[in-house]
DNA sequence: GTACATCAA
C-alpha cells in the first residue's frame, strides 16, 4: 500500500458527555413545523414543541422569572431554549401593556434564524409578532413585535436611544458562556438598569461552567439569608449523542502531520460518517487539505471502495468554496472538512461523526502598555475542546480524537479569558461615557479589564478630542464619535472630512475598511490575482487603493462577474456599500458637509492623518520603521501595497497585528509636517527635523 | 525577504 500506515495510537479514558450548552435546533426539527396553516400541522408543531427537554421545565422557569430579577438558565445543546423560553414568556403575560420580549445573540445569522424559526412555530409573519433585529436589517414593529431577536451589539446600540431599555419587560442573553464584548458590555449595564428598573426581567442562558459566576453577579442580596436572592438558576439538559473521547498516549510534535495520519487512520478504520478537523489557521488548513488530498488520490489508485473528499473551511475563504463544506456527498465519499475555528461556533456542518481537535487557537491579545494587538497560537481552554468534541454528537454517536494526552487536556484553563481582557478598551469606554457611565475604572464588569487599558483608551480619546481634560465626554465631537459603530479613530477621521474637503471619499475608505479581505485568491491563482490586483494599487498606500477598487466597483454597477474577473471579494464590496450608506446617512444628521477632493490625493491623506496620528511610524535606516509613540519595530505588512515598493518615509497605519514581526495592516504614506501641523497636541518638532511624540516623554 | 482566528456596530 502507498500510503503510510498510521502511526498515531489513541486511548479512551471512559466516555465523557459533550454536553455543551448551544446554539441552533436540530434541521429536522425546522422540517417538521414548516408547515404552519393546516391545522393538523399546527397540532404536531405543538407536539414538537412539547418534546423539546426545555417543556418540562416550562412552569419552573416562568415561575423563577416571577420571583426573581434574574434567572440563569444553564441549557446544553439541542434542549430548545432559545425558541422556547421567549415563547412562555409570551404566553404567560410578559409581552403586555406594549412591552417586547428582547433575546440577544452574538451572532447575525443565530438571531435571523432563530426568529424565523419562531415565527414558523407561531403561524406568524416575520417582523410582526416575532421579528429581529440586526445591523443593516431591521425587521421589527415597534408596534407589533412582542418577541425580538437582536444581536447583542445591535442591544448596546439602543441603550444609547434607551438607556432604561423601558422597551423591554424581559431580556435573555443567549450564548452569554462566550463571554463576547457586546455581551460583558450589555452584563454590566444591565445590572446597572435593574437598580433603577426593579421589574426588568434577565434571563442569561449560559453553559454549566460560568453559571455560579453569573448567579453570583446578578444576585444583590447581601443579606445572607437565600430567602432574600435575587438570582435564580435552573438547568435543562441537552438532547445529543453521545462522544467518545480519544487521547493521544504521548504528546504530538506535530499537529499538522498528525492530523493528515489521524483523518487516513479513520478512513482506514472507522465505519461510515464525515470528519471534521480543527487547526489555527490559513496556511495549516491548506497543508493538511493538500496533503490529504494527495493521499486520497494514491487510495483511490488502489481501489479502495470509499473515496475521500478533502474541503477547507476559514472565514477568508471565497463564498462559494465555503459552500461546499454544506453540500451533501453520496455514500461511497467520506467527507472531511479542515476549518480553523470557524467550526467551532460560527457554523454547523451536518453529518459529523468524527472530530479532530489539535488544542490550539488563534486568540487576539491586547498588550495594554503598547497599545499593540497580537495574533497568538494559544493552548484551547477545557470548554473550547467540550465544543469542539460536541460537534461530532450532533446526529448520531461520534468519536472526538484530541491530539494531546489527558494529562495535557487537564492542564488547559477551564475557560477562554474574555475579549473585554483582551482588546483595545477606546470603543467600549467611549460606549461607555455615552451611557452616562462617568467612571469607567470604577464600572461593575464581570470581569474586569486591566486598568492599564482603560488608562491607555483614555489618553487615546483624550487625543482624539473626544474627552475634555476632566475625561467627560466633549459636545459635540465626543458624542458624535460615540454614535459611529466604528472605532474612535474612524469616527474622527469621517467628522473632520467634511472640513477637509473630501467627505465622500473618507466615507468610502472608512467603509472599505471594515470590511476583510478585499483582495481574494485562491492558492492556486495567486499569480494571476496578484496581476489584476495591482491594477488597482497607487504609491500612496492601501486606503487609496480601496478607495480605487471601490470607485471601478460602482462603475461596474456593482457586477459580480467583475469582481469574479479581477479576484475581488464581491460579498466584502456589497457589504461595503451598505455600510458606506449607513456612514453617509450618519455625516448627514452631523451636518458634515458633502464635498470631493475632486482627484487631489494629498486632501483625502491629510483628513486620514487627523484621526490616525497616534498611528504613525517613520523609516529606520535598518529598513524598517519604528513607531513615533515608544520607538518600536514595525513592519510593512506583506498584504499591503506598499510591500516590496520603495518604501515612504513617515507612513500612518490603521493597526498592528503581531505574528512573526509586528507588522503594520493598512499603511498610507504620509509627510511629517502634516502631524505636527494635524496633532500639535500630540507631537512636536525636534531637533534635526524630525518628530517627537510628547506622551513618550512624559511617561 | 513574508503572510489574516472569529464575530459584531
């Protein structure tokens, strides 16, 4: 035979439940109340309501949100409670007198599909009764809509409108164990309402292991006396399958390679199901695709009866390959889906039997002394590998294959550390200010962030103009920059075009900036993309150059095909557009005004300059470029135009992302005079003509 | 010479 033997050996210690709380029904299920109208399908949506394992809990879990101002609900996969819930609380009163029961989800499609399921089960047009609501699509009646679906930033958005949230009688936090930004944010200020709103109901749906945390946080009792809490609990079980776990009987040296052995060894020796493996990022996915695909062609060469089809899975990956990861395959195909952690959360793939987990995660960390993020391989915690192993329980029992030994396993942290600990803190303190919240340092967080990066956001909006010297929010600028969904520096840098002069062009750079990987290319094309890309690429840097692809988008009436032809990501660009419009609408209602550089560069860079100045670097003889701020090393990133040109001078950039090198994302030369002239405040001229940045010293 | 986890407003 060809293909090498496996040489990985695997043990199982005893099996262990995957029970994991989640996320989206089982697809039979949606199946079986599609249809609505005819009124014996109507009795059976109700019979498949009542089999979900959260009906048993009905009269307990409305009786707790009776008695107590908020419940923690610790429901494993597949027990319905994210259908269900908001429907009993309807049904028992909760949505009177005009009032909404609000569920929030951190992600788009979970709160759009979720809505649309319980709208389905109710007989009920979507955006009337049950509607949801997400960025760029609201489908709600603020008259109608007793049950909302929204994603939890679009809920820290309307707190700005609604700082009570009188809306709403009832909010559950769904998901709350992923301990998203948006989610801490919402935590937080929630308990801070309920002092003030003592007939505000929450509801946090959260996973066994942060359930005590939650409880103990929301609970205002400090009597001592239990009869006095203000916290209920309850548990609902899951309805999956059972997941088999295999250890590896001595550490990997290679997870790469051993994940090419393992996926052949279950081909080899495992009955039929699909596979799943999870690795950190691009380039490993790629490998072990090219690999395995490698390897399945020898197979197939000897004949054996069922065949491998090898499909990557990562967010940067072209539409419509990542559709094939959704695709059903015949029963002579054993699919095997490589994914980065996309796979985890994000996105369901059916017919999983078996797992592979590697123990490791791209994580992004925030080093809070020099306001640098990084990108770091970071060891998986004890609830990311429980996931990981459920998603092979989904239809039947399956088989998790860690890669590391048990002893490893118990090593892991028992949970990820939450984002508020791990990011640039300048949007959440600016969200913040806008609320009314005066001292940050002193807000209730359930965990709370470094103070040193609530320090580090200060100075920055401080900088901007956002603050004034008592850290109050400044009128308008700083309420204003607080409104934008984007980051300070954005914010500014779209207040301040209009005075610029280019108003509509910083509109659309802002845009193409949210948006990740413009340019796309498969590995097989890189040549001919890196061609056609170039065409669009100008000396100054890579916000003009998007601003180039998006001006030759519109005047190709936003074609497909166009994008398809010159490798462009033609999703990222409509998704753009939208967000284009929203900015545009917002720099109205400022009374921004509307104007065009009319093609004259050194405008649209100077605007650039006035919110990213904190953001600037010259060249070092060494070839590199040292950061104005401390002095550090930073290098052009090698996804930007400017890599591999001749290299600027002073350049600004829109951030630092550290892997190998620190290396700047979104570079855009610049002149020095431009930042003493834009950030006096900031910068000063020193000797031999070159810049000094004040805050390095002070400190 | 080098290279982007994921989600959201």
């Amino acid at each position: 035979m060809a293909a090498p033997r496996s040489t990985m050996k695997f043990w199982k210690p005893g099996s262990e439940a995957p029970g994991v709380s989640e996320e989206r029904e089982l697809p039979t299920e949606t199946a079986a109340s599609a249809v609505v109208h005819n009124p014996h399908a109507a009795l059976s949506v109700e019979k498949q309501r009542q089999k979900l394992p959260v009906f048993k809990h009905r009269n307990n879990i409305l009786y707790l949100v009776e008695s107590y101002q908020t419940v923690v609900i610790v429901g494993e996969t597949g027990c319905g409670k994210s259908t269900q819930i908001p429907q009993y609380l309807l049904e028992a009163g909760w949505a009177a007198e005009g009032k909404v029961i609000g569920v929030t989800q951190p992600r788009r499609v979970a709160a759009t599909s979720v809505a649309n399921r319980v709208a389905e089960e109710r007989g009920a047009h979507l955006g009337h009764e049950v509607g949801y609501s997400i960025r760029f699509d609201d489908c709600s009646d603020p008259h109608a809509t007793r049950i909302k679906f929204l994603t939890d930033g679009m809920l820290a958005r309307e707190m700005m409108a609604d700082p009570l949230l009188q809306a709403y009688s009832v909010l559950m936090l769904d998901e709350a164990h992923e301990r998203t930004l948006h989610t801490d944010i919402a935590i937080g200020l929630l308990k801070k309402i309920q002092r003030k709103r003592r007939d505000l109901r929450v509801i946090v749906a959260s996973a066994t292991l942060d359930a005590k945390k939650f409880q103990n946080f929301f609970n205002l009792n400090e009597s001592g006396d239990p009869n006095k809490d203000t916290c209920g609990i309850v548990s609902v079980e899951g309805r999956t399958f059972p997941v088999d776990i295999f250890y590896t009987l001595s550490p990997v040296p290679d997870y790469v390679k051993a994940t090419v052995e393992t996926v052949l060894k279950i081909h080899e020796t495992e009955d039929d199901g699909d596979v799943l493996a999870f690795l950190t990022g691009q380039e490993e996915v790629e490998t072990v695709v090219c690999m395995l695909q490698e390897q399945a062609r020898t197979l197939s060469r000897h004949g054996l009866k069922k065949h491998l089809r090898v499909l990557p899975m990562y967010a940067g990956l072209p539409y419509s390959e990542q559709m094939r990861v959704f695709e059903r395959v015949p029963p002579t195909v054993r699919k095997v889906v490589v994914a980065t952690n996309i796979a985890e959360t994000s996105i369901t793939i059916n017919g999983i039997v078996f797992v592979i987990d590697c123990a490791f995660v791209k994580l992004r960390a925030y080093d809070s002394r020099t306001a640098i993020d990084s990108l770091v391989v970071t060891p998986i915690s004890k609830a990311s590998a429980s996931q990981r192993a459920g998603r092979a329980g989904r239809i039947r029992a399956g088989k998790c294959f860690r890669l590391y030994t048990e002893e490893d396993f118990e090593k892991l942290p028992e949970s990820t550390v939450p984002e508020m600990q791990r990011c640039d803190l300048a949007p959440v303190v600016l969200h913040l200010k806008a609320l009314g919240v005066d001292n940050v340092l002193r807000f209730n967080f359930l965990s709370p962030p470094p103070a040193q990066s609530l320090v580090q956001a200060l100075e920055l909006l401080y900088a901007l103009g956002g603050l004034d010297q008592y850290g109050r929010l400044s009128e308008p600028v700083g309420v204003h920059m607080a409104e934008f969904p984007l980051s300070p520096m954005f914010a500014k840098m779209l207040l301040e075009s209009g005075n610029f002069g280019c108003s509509k062009e910083i509109v659309t750079i802002a845009a193409m900036m949210q948006i990740q990987n413009v340019f796309v290319a498969l590995p097989n094309q890189k040549k001919a993309a890196a061609r056609e890309h170039r065409k669009f690429s100008v000396a100054e840097g890579d916000h003009l150059t998007m601003l180039n692809v998006y001006e030759a988008f519109e005047k190709h009436q936003k074609s497909s095909r166009w994008c398809q032809e010159h490798f462009l990501n033609y999703r990222g660009l409509v998704r753009a557009a939208s967000i284009r419009e929203q900015l545009r609408r917002m720099l109205n209602k400022f009374r921004v005004p509307r104007n065009s550089s009319e093609g004259d560069p050194d405008v649209i860079l100077r605007c650039i300059v006035s919110g990213f100045f904190a953001n600037a670097a010259r060249l070092h003889h060494s070839g590199s470029y040292r950061t104005l701020r401390d002095d550090r090393e930073l290098h052009i990133h090698p996804n930007s135009v400017l890599y591999g040109e001749k290299p600027p001078k002073w350049v600004v950039f829109n951030e630092v992302l550290q892997t190998s090198k620190y290396f700047m994302r979104d570079v855009t030369a610049v002149e020095s005079a431009w930042l003493v002239e834009l950030a006096p405040h900031f910068y000063k001229q020193a000797k031999h003509g070159s810049l000094a940045s004040k805050r390095s010293k002070i400190l």
